[in-house]
C-alpha cells in the first residue's frame, strides 16, 4: 500500500504544478489568448469563405465551358452539314454539266445526220 501512495502522491504534485502554470499562463497571457482565438476564428471563417467562393466561382466555370463546347460542337456539325451539302450540289453541278455535254454531242451527231441526208 505504501508504494500506491507514493505514485499517486508524485501524480498529484505534477498535477498541482502543471495548474499552477496554467495559472501564470492565463495571468500572463490570458487576455492575449482570447484575442489570438478570436483572430484565429475570423480567419477561419474568412478562409471557409473564400474556400465557398471559390467552390462555386469553379462550378460556374465549368458549366459555362460546357455550354461553349456544346455550342461549339452544334456549331462545328452545323458547318460540316453545310459543306456536305455544298460538295453534293457541287457533284450534282458536275454530273448535269457532263449530261448536259452527252447531249450536246448527240444532238450534233443527230444534226450531223439530217445535213448529210
């Protein structure tokens, strides 16, 4: 029993020592600490605030890049339609301008014919 009371006793000492610097600290340091917590708190509060900003500067951000790449993509297949269509009538041109020869030359040989006749 005797060593039990001897540990706590060293227990109980330290922990009157670490109290009574708890005090001094507090005496010395006591009105500094509130304001230091106080500053620290704004702080935080001013970094979580900013933090929720920028959260939502991003978001907004990104949706907006992915309007213009939709509107860019809609705008690219609009132009590709476009120049298909254009390269479709352009063959067509060209078909019709061969036809248009292919009958010209029949027409003068069927000339051709009726001269000679």
């Amino acid at each position: 029993m005797e060593k039990n009371s001897e540990k706590k006793q060293p227990v109980v000492e330290s922990q009157k020592e670490v109290d009574r610097i708890a005090a001094v600290r507090e005496l010395i340091f006591g009105e500094n600490m509130v304001q230091y917590s106080t500053e620290f708190a704004d702080v935080y509060d001013q970094i979580k605030t900013l933090k929720d900003q920028t959260n939502k500067n991003l978001s907004e951000s990104v949706t907006n890049i992915e309007n213009k790449l939709a509107d860019l993509e809609s705008l690219m297949d609009h132009k590709f339609q476009d120049l298909n269509d254009d390269l479709d009538k352009k063959l067509a041109d060209l078909d019709d301008e061969k036809t248009d020869r292919k009958k010209l030359g029949k027409a003068l040989e069927k000339i051709a014919l009726m001269l000679q006749e």
